[in-house]
C-alpha cells in the first residue's frame, strides 16, 4: 500500500461535510421556500420528500458501482450530479424544477459510504481508525453546521437561492479537492450490478419513504397512505426471496441478518431518530414565542442556529478528533456503548432542565457528543465484519438505515408539534418537546443495546495484519460477487473473523 498523501483526509472530510449541508440547510426554509414561490407548504415540502427518495432509491446501486468500477471515478460523477442539480436549485424560479435539483442533490447520500470505502482503501491500518472517526464526525456535525450557514443567509426572510448558491460553491470546492487529493487506481472489481434487485429494492423504499414522509398531509389512515405502506412491504418481502435466489444479488440478505451486521445496522437506525430529535426539536424549541407558550427563547433562525446550535456543533468536532484515540484503545463496541450513555443522559437532562439558554446548549452539546461517537464507532463495527469488495455496498445500507431514522424522526416530530397545539394557536405545546426528548432518551437507549447485543466484539480496521497474500477467488454469500480473500502471512488466519464468518460457505 503506497502512502497516502496529505490531502486525502481533508479532501474526503470536505466531501462528506458538503454531503451533509445539503442534507439539512433545506430544513428551516421549506416555509421561505413556499411563500417565496407561492405554492403552499405541503407543495414546498417536496423539496425534502424528492431528495430522500432520491437518496434511497441511489445510494445502494451507487454503492455496488463504486466497488466494481472504482470509488475515485464514481464518486466524482456523482458530485458532478450534485453539482447539476445545485445549479438548477439556484437559478430556477420554478417548484417543479426546483424538486429536480434535489433530486440530483439526493444522490449525495452515496457519498459517505464511498468515502468510507476510500479510506479503507488507501489509509495503512494504523492510521484508518483515527481518520474514519474523523470522518464520520463530520457528517456528525455537518448538519448542525448547515442549520447555521441557512441562519446566516436567510435572515430576515432573505431571497432562499442565497442557500443553493451556497451549495454550488460547496460541491465546486469538493470536485477540485477530490480530484487532486483521491488518487486514482486500477479497476480492481468484478461481477456486475443486479438491476433487478435494485429496481425491485427501490419500488419498495420509494413506497415505504413516500408513506413515511407524506403520511401527515395525506392523513395517516388514508388510503393513499395505507396503500403505498402496505404495497412497499409486499415489495419488499418479493426482493428479499428474489435476493435470495439469485447468485450475485446487490445486497446479501445474510448482510441484513449476520447477527453484528443486524445490531450495527440497528443501532445507526436509532444513532440517527437521536441526532434528528436533537437538530429539529431543539431548533424549533427555541424559536417559541415565550410570550404566547410560557417556554421557549423567541429566538430568530440565525439565533437558533449561531447561539444554540453551534456550540453543540463545535463540542461534536472536538469529539470527532478525539474518538479515533478511544476506539484505538478501548474498541469501536466500548465507545459504542459509552456514547448511547452519554446521548441518553444529555436527553434525560433535557427533559427536566430547558428553562435557560445554558441549560439547552449543555445539552444539545452532550448529545453531539453522542452523535460523533456513534459515528465514529459504527464504520469499525462494519467495516470489521465485511471484505474490503463490499465496504461500499455495505456501508450504502448502513446509510439508508440512518436515513430511515432520520425520516422517522422527522415525520414523528412534526406530525406531533402540528397536532398537539395551545388552544387557539398553532404553538406546539411544551409537552410534545419533553416527550420528543424523551424519544430521544429511548432512542439512545437502544443504542447501547445494540451494541451490547455484539456479544463478540469486532475487530476494529486497525487490528488487522498489514501484510496479506491472496488465497482464492471465488464467489461468497456475503455479495454473491468474486473477490479476493485475503490471509494474514501470520499464521494464514483470515483477516478478520467477521469477512470468516460471513463467507465460510464458499
């Protein structure tokens, strides 16, 4: 493995950091949005829905592509699609065009678990734990670092393009650094896409995402709602025989249900409805009017997102940094498991102290802490369990799991301020944030659960012997796909017990 060179890491933080302002700069303006195009709310809300299904339906296929045709070209192709899509957000007036622009932005979800996959790729073993946490920290705390950037630029109802053309700047930057900071390599894939699966896979979220996020405005015992839950599951139990009976499917049904995979993938889904909670009851908290509700700050987006939302932000960077030393020396599973502690103890705080500003902020602050520590410690646990062919499609699931969460908390959070209001206003009453906290506490709960449910810890990235000689080539149930398993010159032991495990029916 040749040395990586010194723009690697910061490139791919800037990349992932882009992926996750356009993941939430949207959020505070969708209202903006509507009054500035005239179209209503719920039409406005559009720009949200497409962009996650978008997501969804991108991220696993893009996934595959990156580990058959090589993450450096995909990636930047797909940053070429953000890029056009973030073009057309900024300069069209029009609500159906801009929808398409965050649809082409939606593929930005792919990005993360190609990063991922780069470093593995690239960073020699020593260095690998300490540069995924800081990546993973990063899409951590991008989001609240976006809210704040949609503060900045939008006060005082400011025109909303302000925030595309911002957009626009972010991915031209992250085209340029990837280009010159990701070296390129040789394809060293094989086997192809299953686009049956994936066409199947992606009726089925679709369905699923569209019932998630528009149940509150169609009514969630509606029949439009109803039915695309009901049509996405039969979907969705089609693909999994489908994936089942086919040689080389896009994603190994025993990568849902290998029992480290499965608590991983759960506790991410858990990792985002927490991190989801935290940004969006904690923004819309604050900016209660105190005078009507008896709570709240009155605070403006740009207060919401520079006094309340940035330190938490810059407590999650430091935590990032941080979180590669302890997974080096504790393991991925113990910070795992110390993180759900700590998210659960900053929501409990919240629940009973939220009558100052310094009490808000020590919280918000305590869960970002949980946030990037989650983040940190969850690529390992993955990472740990597959072959180095699958990192991309493995970490695309990982992805749409946290996406599920963050759609759940989302659609959960704004279903319950819209319901339960003060009489005669449309103020949220105090009690929906307290048990929106409360949410969170149980959300960080199972997170600990989860990852006390590995019962055998993975090894972390950084465990692994650097000096490895090809065994055979052969399809594996993992993918399905031939790729090169690889043993330890030491003693011929596979690298890790979870590729082993996974693959021993060869």
């Amino acid at each position: 493995m040749s040395r990586p060179g010194r723009l690697l890491v910061p490139s791919l933080c800037f990349v992932v950091m882009t992926l996750a302002v356009l993941q939430t700069m949207v959020i505070p303006i969708v209202g903006t949005i509507g009054s500035q195009l005239q179209v209503s709310t719920t039409a406005a809300g559009w720009v949200l829905t497409a962009n996650l299904l978008a997501a969804v339906v991108a991220t696993p296929v893009i996934g595959r592509l990156a580990d058959l045709y090589g993450k450096r070209p995909v990636l930047i192709a797909v940053m070429g699609l953000v890029l056009l899509g973030s073009l057309i957000a900024a300069l069209t007036h029009s609500l159906p065009l801009l929808i398409l622009g965050r649809v082409l932005q939606g593929v930005s979800y792919a990005l993360f678990p190609i990063a991922l996959a780069v470093l593995r790729d690239e960073m020699p073993p020593r260095k690998l734990v300490g540069a995924m946490a800081i990546l993973s920290g990063t899409l951590g705390v991008g989001g609240g670092f976006g809210l704040v950037l949609t503060g900045l630029l939008t006060a005082d109802g400011a025109d909303y393009h302000r925030v595309f053309w911002l957009t626009v700047g972010f991915v031209a930057v992250a085209i340029t650094l990837a280009w010159f900071g990701i070296p390129a390599r040789r394809r060293t894939g094989s086997g192809s896409v299953d686009w049956w699966g994936a066409a199947l896979l992606a009726v089925a979220l679709v369905l699923l995402f569209l019932a998630l996020t528009q149940g509150r405005t169609w009514g969630w015992g509606s029949l439009p709602t109803l039915g695309s839950a009901i049509v996405g599951a039969v979907v969705l139990a089609g693909w999994w025989v489908f994936e089942n009976r086919i040689t080389a499917p896009l994603v190994a049904p025993r990568m849902l249900t290998h029992g480290p995979l499965l608590a991983t993938n759960v506790a991410t889904l858990f990792v985002g409805i927490g991190m989801f909670v935290n940004f969006l009851a904690c923004s819309y908290f604050v900016q209660t009017p105190r005078a009507v509700a008896g709570y709240g700050f009155t605070a403006d987006v740009l207060a919401a997102s520079v006094v309340y939302l940035l330190p938490g932000a810059v407590v999650g960077v430091v935590a990032a940094t941080a979180s590669g030393a302890l997974i080096r020396r504790f393991g991925p599973r113990p910070i795992l498991i110390s993180g759900g502690v700590v998210g659960f103890v900053g929501f409990v705080f919240f629940v009973f102290f939220h009558a100052a500003t310094w009490q808000v902020i020590l919280a918000s602050s305590v869960i970002n802490v949980f946030v990037s520590l989650a983040f940190a410690a969850i690529p390992n646990l993955l990472m740990a369990e597959v072959a180095p062919a699958d990192t991309g499609i493995a970490n695309s699931v990982n992805s749409i799991v946290r996406t599920v969460g963050t759609s759940i908390a989302s659609a959960v959070l704004t279903t319950m301020l819209a319901t339960y209001t003060l009489a005669g206003t449309s103020v949220p009453r105090e009690a929906v944030y307290t048990a929106a906290f409360a949410v969170g506490a149980v959300a960080c709960a199972i997170v600990t659960l989860s990852a006390l449910a590995i019962r055998v810890p993975a090894k972390t990235i950084a465990e692994r012997s650097t000096v490895v000689s090809p065994r055979r080539t052969e399809p594996t149930r993992l993918t399905g796909n031939c790729v090169d398993q690889r043993v330890s010159t030491q003693g011929k032991q596979p690298e890790t017990a979870g590729p082993s495990t996974l693959a021993k029916d060869c």
